[in-house]
C-alpha cells in the first residue's frame, strides 16, 4: 500500500524532494541540491531519471532482464515506457511494473537514508535488492515455482514462462 502512495505522489510531483521543500518554504534555497552530491537541483525527474548515480540503476535492471530501451525525462512516461519494453502480454507488463516500482521505491528510501543516516548504498547493491524483491514476488505469484535464487536472477522472464 505504502510503495502505491509513494508511487502516486511520485507520478503527480507530490513527493518531498528538495525543491518541492523549497517551493513550499520548508527548506532554504541553499539546500535544494541532490543528496548524491552532483549539484544539480534535486527534482523528481532529476532524481529518478537523470542523476548520474541513480539513474544508473535503470540501466543496470535493463541489462539484468535483457531488454534494450530509453529513459524519458518525464516520471510518467518513463513508467508507461518501461512497462511495455519487453512487448505485448499482462504477465510482462505486470513484472515490469513491478520492477520500475521496486527501483523507484529503492531510490526513494536510498535518497532518504543519504539525506538523514548519511548512509550509502551503492547502485550494484540497489540492483540486488530489485532482484531479491522482484524473485520474492515470482515466488508468491506462481503456484510451481521450480527456479532457485540463481537462475531467477539470471533470467527473471523466463522463470515467469514469457521469456
């Protein structure tokens, strides 16, 4: 419920980034900057989609799966994009979705811990964290589930039957 929320205010530009704060008077102007010490402003889209140390995380899932794409620079559209990369089918598209909420969830806690632990994770491990939580999902959503950790994280469409 709670990554459905995160993913809704992440969609309309509702969440608490930098410069929605200062926007609303929360934080001075002198603190807009990304938590991943790039010194651009943090946005949403910046954030999630062109910050050099996260959006690298999209890259790294695009080649876990297989799957050749680009990255909008519009939350939105990235979503709609990144669901339908891997062709037509609702078992596709519902993993996809899935994987795009996982990384976009990890980024978001991974942003947090920065900014308040002043604690960092780094991106390979990101990439571990979707593939540990998206094998957690193939496991409660299929009722046969005959892969090992292993081989679901080597090719995660094919332990779904679709790839």
């Amino acid at each position: 419920m709670k990554v459905s929320v995160f993913a809704w205010r992440l969609i309309r530009d509702r969440l608490s980034t930098k410069a929605n704060l200062v926007v609303r008077g929360v934080i001075l102007v002198d603190d807009i900057f990304c938590v991943s010490g790039c010194g651009h402003v943090e946005t949403a889209e910046y954030l999630f989609l062109s910050c050099a140390t996260f959006a690298s995380l999209w890259q790294q899932v695009r080649e876990w799966i297989d799957i050749v794409g680009v990255d909008y620079n519009i939350i939105a559209d990235h979503l709609v994009q990144f669901t339908h990369l891997t062709s037509v089918g609702k078992a596709k598209s519902s993993f996809m979705q899935l994987v795009w909420l996982l990384c976009s969830w990890l980024v978001w806690t991974e942003r947090n811990h920065r900014l308040f632990n002043n604690t960092v994770t780094i991106i390979p491990r990101l990439l571990d964290k979707v593939k540990l939580l998206s094998l957690g999902w193939l496991k409660a959503h299929k009722v046969v589930f005959v892969y090992g950790t292993q081989r679901s994280w080597l090719n995660p469409l094919h332990c779904l039957g679709i790839g």
